[in-house]
C-alpha cells in the first residue's frame, strides 16, 4: 500500500450532543483537508440516539467527506459496532468522542506513527479540560489524570475516545453489546486485539482535550466512575479467561486484588481524614471505590453506567 491509497475514516459516536458536533466537524474537516496529499479521508457521524437528534444537524459538505449514520439500539458498543460496519472498505477507522477536540496535527500524528510501526492499532492520550473549576478534593484525588507515555511504547488496552485501528487486521471482531451499557467494551475488543495481533502503540503527541461538563465534576461522579472502572475490568478478565478453571482463577485472583484494594483505600481514606488530607482521603477513596468494582465484577455483578431511563 503507498501513502496516497491510505483510506481513513474518522468516527464520531454521539448521543444527544449536537452543540459538540457544531464544534468539533469543522476542527476534523480541516485536518482532513490537510491530509488530502498521503491519505483519503472522511468522516462519519454515528448517532445513537433512538430519535435521531443528530439527523437535522447540516452535514452539507462540497467534498462529500461527511456522512450519516443512525444507529437506534441503545448502548455504545452498538455505535461502535455500527462504525465498523459502515466503514466498508477502508483501511483506517479512528475513533474520537463528539465531546472531544483534537490537537491541531492529531490526525497527521496518528497516521505517521501508524506508517512507522507494524502494530494494529495506535493510542493517543486524552487530556481533560473544565467546562468549570472543579472543587480542590477532586484535583487532590487526580480522579481526571490519565497516563502518559513515551510515543511508540506497546501497551495492550485502549478505550475509544483517541483510538486509530488498521481494519484488515481488526477483520470481524466486534464489540460484544453485552458491555454496551455498563462499559467495557472497548476494553475488550482491545484485549482481544491485542492477543491475537500484537500490541497497540502509543502516539504521545497526538492528544484530544476531554471537554468535562459540570455534572461530571462531582464526588459521586467521579467514586461512581472508579467503581465501574473495576467491575469492567474484572468483567472482561473473566470474559477472556480460556475455560471455567481459568475463569474461577481469575475470579479469586481479582477478589484477593480488589479486596487489598478496599483495605488500602480504607485506610488510605481515613488517615486522610485524620491528618485533614485532602489528597490521602480522595485518593483513597478512589482506591477503594475501584476495588468494590473489581470485587463486585469478579462476582457477576454489572454496574450500568450507562443506563437509559
């Protein structure tokens, strides 16, 4: 394959957000544009709401880079299943959220890293940026940080919100519907990648700012996000675990390591309060809201985060 036939499109998963798509089209049609010399690029909008809220929003383009998709079942591991399908024949599929902004050489970034390695995947980090001040217990906490790491780093998870996939390799794997509300299932599919591909590699350059609303600036927000982030990732052990020996192992395995969880937050959290600690006693409470998770996954449990009414 030579530059020039590289075939990307670039999706956008939205719900109900069509203030963030009038912000973020325009920022993805620019970088599009500016890799019209190595690459074909477009852009699909995937709209999962029942309604279709996202159907009236203006997706008139001279190019013919933007498309529509509807995707009416409820959850987003549909959305993205419904990406993958729509994205035919191309080579590249990159996942971005429709509550993101790319950098302004991201997607330049991510295909250069992309052409460097044989990998089936590349990850680029996720930046949060505050609609507002969060309170100082939830900077103490670092409840918004997410890792760094050098470019071309393997790494073996990823979630969806800065995701590049070389869909030859990706073939018919799909997202199981199963974590479609509760999460997980990015995790998932990018633990099953990458144990029948190879790693995933890290583009450390090539960031997207999270734009974080205020109802997510909460105490009960951010140890309610802690806890789903365990019970997924216990789910998922569970779920990649070859027979039922393996999978009770796994389960007693995750029990011991989200109970040491539970004690060491405990006791993290109480020194906190103690010595009048912010840090200590958010922290801690992260700690141990994530091993409630990891125990309750470990268990059967399913925590839905992302439950409709």
């Amino acid at each position: 394959m030579t530059a020039s036939s590289l075939s990307v499109v670039i999706a956008v998963l939205t719900y109900q957000r069509p203030d963030d798509l009038a912000e973020l089209i325009p920022l993805l049609r620019e970088q599009a544009q500016a890799e019209a010399s190595s690459a074909l690029v477009s852009i699909l909008i995937v709209d999962n709401d029942p309604s279709a809220n996202a159907s009236g929003w203006s997706y008139s383009d001279p190019q013919s880079t933007i498309s529509y998709v509807h995707e009416p079942v409820p959850g987003i591991a549909a959305a993205r299943n419904r990406a993958l399908d729509s994205a035919g024949d191309a080579d590249i599929l990159i996942f971005i959220d429709d509550d993101e902004r790319p950098s302004p050489l991201w997607l330049h970034l991510l295909l250069e890293t992309y052409r460097s390695h044989d990998a089936p995947g590349v990850v680029g980090p996720v930046i949060s940026r505050f609609s507002c001040d969060p309170e100082p217990w939830i900077v103490a906490g670092r409840f918004f940080d997410r890792r760094r790491l050098p470019t071309g780093t393997p790494v073996d998870v990823a979630a969806t919100n800065n995701l590049l996939l070389d869909l030859r390799r990706v073939g018919s794997l799909r997202f199981d519907p199963a974590f479609g509300l509760s999460g997980g299932s990015d995790t998932l599919f990018t633990r099953e990648l990458v144990r029948r591909e190879g790693h995933l590699i890290w583009c450390d350059e090539a960031t997207v700012d999270d734009i974080v609303p205020p109802a997510r600036l909460t105490r009960n927000w951010v140890l309610a996000r802690a806890f789903r982030s365990g019970n997924s990732w216990s789910r998922t052990s569970i779920h990649l675990a070859d027979d039922g020996a393996s999978r009770l192992a796994t389960r007693l395995r995750l029990s011991a390591s989200g109970l040491a969880r539970v004690a060491s937050g405990g006791l993290l959290s109480a020194a906190g309060v103690v010595g009048r600690t912010p840090h200590l006693h958010a922290r801690g409470l992260r700690r141990l809201n994530r091993g409630g998770g990891i125990v309750s996954g470990a268990w059967g449990h399913v925590y839905s985060e992302y439950r409709r009414s």
